[in-house]
C-alpha cells in the first residue's frame, strides 16, 4: 500500500495487477483503499517516465 499525499488529505492505494504486454510496455492497475460510499469523488492521475 502507498499513501499519496493531497492537498486535502491523503490517499491510500493498493497495488491490483500488472499486465505485460510484450512490447516493452504494461498496463498497471491500482485501486483506492476508500469505499465509494466514503466520498463523492476520487481521482488519481500517474504520470511514468522511463529512466535511461
């Protein structure tokens, strides 16, 4: 689990699975920890940079 801190709080997620697609590329899933019911809206945006 990872918690990422927000302005407004933090959010805790959790890895799911990772898909490797073969091409040097996956599709990684993570989820949030908070129920749906908890709160009205949830939004995580990732950005990943290959290193050299």
């Amino acid at each position: 689990m990872f918690v990422l801190p927000l302005p407004h709080g933090s959010l805790v997620v959790e890895f799911v699975s990772e898909e490797n697609h073969g091409d040097g590329t996956s599709t990684v899933t993570w989820r949030s920890t908070a129920p749906m019911s908890a709160t009205q809206l949830q939004a995580m945006r990732l950005k990943a940079v290959a290193l050299p």
